[in-house]
C-alpha cells in the first residue's frame, strides 16, 4: 500500500508512476475522493460520539423525575451513533480497497513502458561457442539421466517432471551452494511454509493483476506460494522489530507453485516454465534509507553466482509496466541460453520500499522510544531449477557430456564431468 499522506500530499508523484506503468491515473483520483469520504464520515461520527457523551452526563444529573422524559432523545441519539459509525467502517472499508488497487510508485529511473521497454544495464561473460551441434537442456538431461518429464506428465499432468540422478544431485547442489553464499553475506536460512493465509498473499501484492497463477485451496483458505517471499514477508507482520544495526536479512528455501495460467504453448518442452520448482530467496527488512543500497547487495550476490558457474548474462532494468504491483524497481538477471540463442530469465531481484510492510503492519523504530514506521522490503532469488537450463547447456561437451562447475564440485563428492547413462 502506498504511503496516504503522499497521496494527499502530492497524488501528481503517483499520477506519474501509474502513466509510466501504463495504468490508469483515474484509480488516483478515487483514492482521494475514498480519502475524504473517510475522513469526513469519521468526522461526523466524533462529533455525534462527542455529543452522546456530553447528553449522557447532562441526562445523569437531571433530577429523577426528569431522566423519563429524555429517555427517547438518548435513544436517537444512539441510534444516528450506530449509523455514524456504520458509514465510517464503510468509507474505511471503500477506502482500502481504492488504496490496494494502486501499485507501488516507480522509483526515478525506471524506464516506461511495458514488458519489451527495459533497458539493458550490462552484459557479462563470453557466450559459449561449439564446434558441435548443441543439444538442448532436456535433450542433455535425457542422456544424462537427469531429467524425466515423461513420468512427470504421467504422475502429476503437463509441466512436471522428474528430477532423477544426477539430475537430483545437482539440483541439491546448486541450492546448497546458494545457501552457502547466503550463509556468508549474513543471511539466516529459513525452510518456510509454502501454504499462506489470504492476508498474507494479500499483503505481498500477489493476488492483483496475476491473481491467476496462484493455486488456492478453497476449503482450507489456503494459497499454495509461487516463491517464499510471501511466507518471508509475512514473518515479521503485525510486528515492530529491529533494523538500526543494519538489515534483516533471510534466506527462505522452500517448493514454489505456479498455475502458469495463460502460458499454453510457452517453453512446453524441459524445465524452464513448469508448475513445481525449487528456489532460495533473500529476503531484506531494512530501514528505507538504505534500500537502494541493499537493492544493489542483492543484485551483486546474483551476480557472482552465475559468475562463479561460468554462465554469460544480461541484467535489464525492467520496465515500469513489467513490475508487478509491489516493486518500485526491479533488475532482472537473463543467462544466455545457447539452443535459444536468447537470454532467458533465471533470477531478479525487487526493491518493494515501504509497500509491502504498510500492508502487513511490519515496523521499525528510527531511535529508541521514537515513533514507529514501516520498514522497506527487498527480495531476490538466488538460486531455482531453472539455472539447471544454462549450467547444462552452457557446459556441455560433443559426446553429450557436462562439466560441473568448479563451485558445485564439493557438494557432489568431487564429480568433475556428468556422464552420458545412455
């Protein structure tokens, strides 16, 4: 939720933001209509509260014979209360709903438009040549016997799979590494719960406009999380918690869902866009001072992981329209997939300023015994399966044939080179 005494304050700033998203400036303006409804109903409702207090004291200390006849004013006058009140919690409750339907507000520098409008920051690494015909990462894991979506499609349906063998292995070893790497920037692990209450899907910006990539269980009121920046968030919600010394900071480990809704005949063959993944996300509360610092330590951690693992990539700054509703910024990493001849999306990391934490009541305290306020969040991954696509691809040799690695050697009993099985 964006900041309401911004929006009173300067709704120009969030007219902007919404242009450069390509959404409507119009949810705006109904927010400052919403606002002032609010605040007069609630208004009204004082001075109504006020006045039956004040009648209630004038009636006490009228003489006995009195009290009989004033009895019918009291009564109207608790009944225009009760219906005072009622109109308040419904201004309240219009004004919520006009506040959640705006997105976050861009930061300064974040390009316009829509999901081919970002701005390519920097390129990184050689892109791998062959002297061979490369295969592609399910064709490599095939004959790796690492990969089996086969029986995947037979157990659960379309976009699932198998990870089998070696396949399991380095999956394991991928996310070991990255947890490591988190472990060493100070990070604390985290294995989160992957079924979340509504308020919290609600509070992390997740049930908006990708609604429908969620998967919800309807008898328990339960939603199944696509990454554990849901659950990370709403750890700290409803709490007032520590950050003067610097952030908080998590590394949540869980199963990730997604529908994938409206993505038929997108990446239907291998690992890239499936229902079920694995992922390592950091997570930061910090004091929103320093966010865009912290936004740049996460960014760097990415990259050296797909550094360390020899894979060449882009980081874009992804526009406006791209975000989501809970970034203000957001910098996607794309590794370079040889079979493709394309960059592809393995991991991002998003600055959510205050937007989340307003929604989920997470504070801080700038000074001791100071006013609270919300705190900034920040997420990035830091590992899922889909980085199996580029390590595969990009390490394969002519016989079909994978070197591991250096980094990922240790967690695999020193295994240099992944082996054809057939």
């Amino acid at each position: 939720m964006i900041d309401p005494q911004l929006l009173r304050e300067n709704p120009e700033l969030i007219r902007e933001s919404q242009r450069a998203r390509g959404a409507s400036v119009d949810v705006v303006d109904a927010a400052i209509a919403a606002d002032r409804a609010r605040r007069d109903a609630i208004s009204a409702f004082e001075t109504l509260r006020a006045e039956q207090k004040a009648f209630g004291a004038t009636v006490a200390k009228a003489p006995k014979d009195e009290k009989a006849a004033l009895v019918a004013q009291v009564q109207e006058l608790a009944a225009r209360v009760k219906e005072a009140q009622s109109v308040a919690n419904e201004a309240e409750a219009a004004f919520d709903a006009a506040m959640t339907s705006i997105p976050n507000i861009i930061i300064d520098g974040v390009p316009p438009g829509g999901e081919d409008d970002f701005v390519t920051l920097r390129e990184v690494g050689e892109k791998p040549s062959f002297d061979f015909e490369p295969r592609d990462h399910l064709a490599l894991g095939e004959t790796l016997g690492a990969i089996d979506m086969g029986r995947g499609a037979k157990v659960s349906g379309a976009r699932f799979y198998f990870l089998t063998g070696v396949g399991a292995r380095l999956e394991l070893a991928l996310m070991n590494y990255a947890l490591d790497t988190a472990l060493d920037a100070g990070f604390t692990p985290l294995i989160t719960p992957t079924l979340v209450k509504p308020e919290i899907m609600q509070g992390t910006g997740f049930l908006g406009a990708h609604a429908d990539e969620v998967y919800y269980l309807a008898d328990d009121e339960l939603y199944l999380t696509g990454t554990s920046e849901v659950a990370l968030a709403g750890f700290h919600s409803d709490e007032i918690i520590d950050v003067a010394q610097g952030p908080a900071r998590y590394a949540g480990w869980s199963t990730c869902y997604r529908r994938e809704a409206g993505s038929h005949g997108k990446d239907t063959r291998g690992i890239i866009r499936v229902h079920q993944f694995q992922k390592l996300e950091m997570f930061s509360y910090i004091d929103p001072a320093n966010a865009v610092a912290e936004h740049e330590a996460l960014l760097a951690l990415q990259e050296g992981m797909l550094q360390s693992l020899g894979l060449a990539y882009r980081v874009i700054d992804t526009a406006a329209g791209d975000l989501g509703s809970s970034a203000a910024r957001k910098f996607d990493v794309e590794a370079w997939v040889p079979t493709q001849g394309a960059y592809r999306e393995l991991t991002s990391t998003s600055n959510c300023t205050t937007f989340q934490a307003r929604r989920l009541n997470t504070r801080f305290r700038r000074e001791a015994g100071g006013k609270t306020a919300p705190v900034a969040t920040l997420n990035g991954t830091l590992a899922t399966t889909r980085w199996l696509v580029a390590i595969l691809e990009t390490h394969q040799q002519a016989d079909g044939s994978v070197i591991v690695p250096e980094p990922l050697r240790p967690y695999l009993r020193g295994l240099e080179i992944l082996e054809p099985t057939r």
